[in-house]
C-alpha cells in the first residue's frame, strides 16, 4: 500500500485525545494489520515530521501517537 493512501487510513482511524499505539493500528486498521511495526512507524513519523498531523507521545518507555 502506498504511503499516501496509509496516512489516510490511520487519520480515519484515530479520535481527538486518544493516544493509539503501533498494535492498536494493526489491531484495529485493515490496512495495517499485514504491515511490520517498523512501516507504520516510519509512516507516523512522515506524518508527525512532514504533514504536522500527529504526535509523539512516550508513557513509561512505551511509544503513542495522537492527533495533533
């Protein structure tokens, strides 16, 4: 799946203050559930670096994102 149309799908997927993990997307994302967790990250991070569309948020060692 190309990055642009996996961006969409996640954006769908997520609500105004809730923080998601990588397994909640694979969980929960028809389109991410076939992907590595490396994939998804890297496109989370395109999203939060390039687009400003989400955000990183770490809890105890452990990784979320939000909308921005």
């Amino acid at each position: 799946m190309e990055n642009e149309a996996l961006k969409v799908e996640l954006l769908n997927h997520m609500e105004v203050n809730t923080l998601y993990s990588i397994s909640d997307f694979q969980k929960h994302v028809e389109a991410c559930a076939d992907l590595s967790n490396q994939k998804i990250a890297a496109v989370l991070r395109q999203m939060k670096d390039n687009d400003k569309t989400v955000e990183k948020v770490e809890d105890k060692r452990k990784v979320y994102w939000k909308l921005a």
